[in-house]
C-alpha cells in the first residue's frame, strides 16, 4: 500500500517520540501490506475497526494512541486523516467526515 501523508506521521512522531517505535511499525507493515478489502487490513491488524466511508480506525501502541486512516483498495492508498491519544479522538464528533 502506498501511505498519503506520510509526512503527518513523521510530524507527529517529532512531537511525541514515545510513538515512535509503534508508528514506524504501523508504516512499515501497512506499506508492504497489499489490501484488498477489510479482511485483508484484519489480518495485519487484529485491532483495526472500520467506521464508515472508507475510515478506518488503528489502535496504536496498545491503544494509547489511535490513527484514523482511508483506504481506497483497488488504487492501493492509504490517506492518513488523524493522529492522536485516545482521549484526542474521542473528541471528534464526525468520525466518517474527518
């Protein structure tokens, strides 16, 4: 899969460095992944929950941290849309629009 916004992680991962080792082991699995539906996306991760219009939701670094990602499959791409602590994403109101 090919990561969009690639940049918002490693933006995040300056600000918060203990997120580091798990982002990096998120990218690292989702840009040699090869997604074709949502089965596919639970096979690399047991925790990823879709949420509607193409969202999909990662835990990170057992759930101290949650990625917000779309997925469009049949280009291969992967937008990344939110990063942020548990309690950071439990304050968006709009999950499917975000």
């Amino acid at each position: 899969m090919r990561i969009i916004a690639r940049r918002t992680i490693y933006e995040y991962i300056k600000n918060n460095p203990q997120s580091k080792v798990a982002l990096e082991e998120w990218t690292e699995k989702t840009e040699k992944a090869e997604w074709g539906q949502f089965a596919d996306i639970k096979k690399t991760f047991n925790s990823v929950d879709y949420v509607g219009n193409q969202r999909y939701v990662f835990n990170i670094k057992g759930n101290n941290y949650r990625l917000v990602v779309v997925v469009k499959f049949t280009p291969k791409l992967v937008y990344i849309r939110f990063i942020g602590t548990h309690s950071e994403y439990d304050k968006i109101t709009d999950i499917k629009n975000i």
